[in-house]
C-alpha cells in the first residue's frame, strides 16, 4: 500500500519529547503515529482530549525532562514531505534531534508485521496493540545526538522508562536503535483478520473471514504445514474476494503446525500467522469425595483431638480425538536432545565423575543462550560476584549488549568491591559503560536466577558461582510468562528504595 493512500486519514500520534529547560524547546525522542480506521474502537471524535504528560522525575534543577503527549491528527501531504518541519504539538514547534535529517526505511510499502500477541517481535511490544497485523513505516533519524545526551544526563533514562512503561507498555530505552525514530503504523482498508479451525471431515483448514467494509479486492492464501521437527509436510494455495466469509484451505496431510500469509492484488501482505496449532482433545478431570479419615492426636494443651481429612477419588473424561485413550494431549514431542539443541531445557546431573565436563558445558551453554543477544543481556543472582563477571561477561561475543547484573547483600562489602573493580574494568577495556550493577537492599526479594537475553527468560536451578557442580538445570520460561517477569525486575531496578548502585553500596 502506497503511503500516500493515508493523506487524509486520522491518526493518533503518541510523542516522546525532551525538553530544554533553559530554553524552553522541545526535541523530538520518539513518534508513533497510528493511522486508524472507521471500524476500530478509539477511531478519533471530536471529543477526543489531548494528553499531555511530565515525568514524575522530573524537577527545575534539571537542565532537561521527558513528556509524553497523545493527540489525533489529520496525516497531510507536508507531514510525509517535510516532517522535520511539519512536527507541531499543540502550538510547540518540535525539533528533530537528527542531524543528518530522515529517510524512509525501510524503502519498501510491503513492511508487514503480524497481530500483537502473534508475534515477540520488539517493534510489536512498543507499537499500538491491534487484533490485526499493520504496515510500518519508519522515518528513520540518528540517534548519535540522543545518546550523547542520555549519557550526560543518566537520570533521562528513569524519566524514559517511566513514561514509556505507564503509556507504551515497554521500556523503549532497552531498544536505544529507535530513540530519534518516526513510526507510522497503517491497516488495510478492506481487510482486518481470520479465524482458524480444523475440519476433520473435509480435511482441511477452514478460515472465518473479518472484513472491515465490503469492496471488491482479491487475496491469495498461501498456507504451509510442517511438523514438529521443521519438516515441509504440505503446502496449499486459494484464491477468494472480499466479501466472501469464508476461506477453505484442504491439506492431506494431518494438520500439525500451519504457516499462513495472505497478499492482495498488489502483492502486499495483509495476513501473516506462524506455527498455528490446534487443540485435538480437551481432559476434564474431576474429583469426588469419597470418604473421611479421621486422624487423632493432641493439641497443645494435650488435649485429645480428632481432625477428619477428606480422601478422594478421580473421575477424568476426554472430549475429542484420543478421547479412548489413557493419556490425553498425545503430542509428537520432540527428543530431550532436541530439546537441549534448541536451548529449552538443559539438565547437568552433577555427576562426580564428570564434574569437569559438567562444569565445562554449563558454561558453554551459558554463553550460547548469551551471545545470541542484540540489545541486552539481565543476569539475576544473588551471589553474583566478581569471578561470575569475568567467567560470564567478559567472554560475551558482542560489545554493543548491555549487560545489566542483579545480585544482593549475600555478597559481602569485600566482594561488592571486587565485583565493582570487575565491572569498571571491564567498561575500561571496552570503552563503553556497558555493565552495570545494582543491589537489592535490606532482606532481598530475589531468590530464583534468572538469565533474560533480550525478551527471552531462562530460569537457572543455582547461582552461576557453582553452576553445572551439582545437579541443577536450565529451562526456557514460557512466552507468556516471560514478560511478568520481565517487568518485575526492571521495576526492582528503578526504583532506589529496592536497589541501589552497586557503587554505593561497596562505598558505604
């Protein structure tokens, strides 16, 4: 879709600004802005108030703080031609912080990225929330000039994560690659999403259409089914038009994991959907009292006492394929080697005889799972000391990850000094301030380690001081619970009455 097909359309723009205190100007950090249709539910009214937001950090002594403003705007031709002057806020003229100006980028109108909770794609978790998949156009800037800034004034990145967590549901200051940024997010005007089910009888897959309003566009589904293991079982191609509800798409293979994208006339992607799975069967289990035991003894005082425990029994019923049979939810798994290849579940079994070995792939897996980061890499452990550093920081491949360590008061103000040595050591040899520490304070609520590369979270069975001696193990933690957990450690480490600089605590 051709950008120019938005002039005219109402958008809802979301703004991160920096203001110069001195000056009184405002800078542009970030822009979203989100061209919506008739049919969705905050599609702009009149009515619609402006939102004007101040960090809750920020104060008159500094010589710069961060907004975030929300307001509707009408796209016009100027605002995609000339946005480095067409950036208005309310009355405010907002510089670009971009020397080199902005280009389009990517230079192409079939960027596509798929509905927000079909996706752990980074873009996605900072981009307005859809039950459909968008196009994405980003005004690209340089970002040298804010990181400069940033650098110089580090209480911006409190402000910054602040405000973007409260209005943008992510941290954007982990992605330091969008500072500076324009993003335009757009929806095809016909199309908006499918539902899928499974039909046994006419094998195949059968898609329930949701269309935005009636017109006469053409679209091809192309559709995919692999295995568990990766392997291409079968793949289909259907055509249909708008204003059909339904689209049927046969396979004779049986269904396991279906690849979906559905283009329209031009070739443009209006549907994308990967590794989609369906339930076969469902297990209800209920369970019945059957009867009472009554268990004697004494209280306190002595006194006898009689206290009935409730026993029961199971009754478990299946709906669906395999509904005769005793285990439920059979799966085609894959092998437990399979499952350590792709770095999901890793068990040491601490056995004497191999404790080199052992020793020797914990730390290999480690710093497998590690350098496959791009932004950052989040270690929580609250032994984490100076030779965990140097074991499993320094070796870290890429210089350009942040490295953020979590530990606490189980180290002592000895090993604190030494872990700062380590860290600045190691900002010294790189030239950068890549590492950073902090401590939990007083009695710490940490106690799992965790391993966050990126958005992905690994839950460690020990601390990284002794890990892969004794048997213990490594497990991926499911996508959904991934950002739970996420977010509670980046709250723990902004707020200063949780944690405290690794600095000041070895100092004091």
């Amino acid at each position: 879709m051709d950008i120019k097909s938005i002039i005219g359309k109402y958008a809802i723009r979301h703004s991160l600004l920096l203001r110069n205190e001195n000056t009184e100007q405002y800078y542009l950090l970030l822009g979203i802005v989100d061209v919506v249709e008739p049919d969705m539910q905050d599609f702009p009214a009149d009515k619609r108030k402006m939102v004007c937001e101040r960090s809750h950090n920020s104060s008159g002594r500094n010589p710069y703080n961060l907004y975030y403003t929300e307001d509707v705007i009408t796209v016009s031709e100027s605002f995609l031609k000339d946005t480095e002057n067409a950036y208005n806020v309310d009355t405010a003229t907002i510089q670009i912080l971009s020397p080199d100006g902005f280009r389009l980028y990517p230079n192409s109108s079939n960027s596509f990225l798929p509905s927000f909770d079909d996706s752990n794609n980074l873009l996605r978790q900072m981009l307005p929330k859809r039950d459909c998949g968008c196009g994405v156009y980003v005004l690209r800037g340089n970002s040298a000039t804010i990181d400069k800034l940033f650098k110089e004034n580090r209480y911006l990145m409190v402000q910054l994560a602040e405000l973007s967590c409260r209005y943008l549901h992510t941290d954007v200051g982990r992605y330091t690659n969008v500072l500076g940024n324009i993003y335009i997010t757009h929806y095809h005007p016909e199309f908006r999403t499918v539902d899928w089910r499974v039909c046994p009888s006419l094998k195949g897959l059968l898609g329930k259409i949701k269309y935005r309003k009636e017109g006469g566009e053409r679209y091809k589904c192309f559709a995919t089914n692999t295995d568990r293991n990766g392997l291409i079982l079968e793949s289909s191609e259907v055509e249909f038009h708008t204003g059909e509800r339904f689209v049927f798409i046969p396979f004779h293979t049986e269904i396991d994991q279906i690849d979906i994208t559905i283009v329209d006339a031009e070739g443009q992607i209006v549907y994308t959907k990967e590794k989609m799975a369906f339930i076969r069967s469902i297990s209800i289990g209920m369970r019945i009292n059957s009867v009472n035991v009554a268990l004697k003894g004494k209280d306190n005082n002595g006194n006898e006492t009689t206290e009935l425990i409730p026993k029961y029994s199971s009754i478990r019923s299946v709906i669906g394929e395999g509904g005769t049979q005793d285990n439920t939810f059979v799966a085609d798994t894959k092998s437990f080697e399979q499952a350590e290849k792709e770095l999901r579940f890793i068990f040491f079994d601490g056995d004497k005889d191999r404790k080199e070995d052992n020793l020797k792939k914990a730390h290999d897996v480690l710093m497998e799972i590690q350098n496959t980061a791009n932004r950052r890499v989040i270690i929580c452990d609250p032994y984490f000391g100076a030779n965990e550093l140097y074991h499993y920081v320094f070796p870290q491949s890429s210089l350009d990850v942040n490295v953020w360590i979590l530990t606490s008061k189980n180290i002592d103000k000895t090993q604190a000094k030494a872990l700062k040595e380590a860290q600045d050591k190691y900002n010294q040899i790189t030239d950068s301030d890549k590492v950073a520490c902090r401590v939990m304070r007083g009695k710490s609520d940490l106690h799992d380690r965790f391993l966050i590369v990126d958005d992905r979270v690994w839950s460690l069975g020990t601390s990284l001081n002794n890990f892969g001696e004794r048997a213990t193990s490594v497990a991926l933690v499911p996508e959904e619970s991934r950002k739970r957990i996420i977010s509670k450690i980046e709250a723990w480490w902004f707020d200063k009455n949780i944690t405290e600089d690794l600095g000041s605590y070895a100092a004091n």
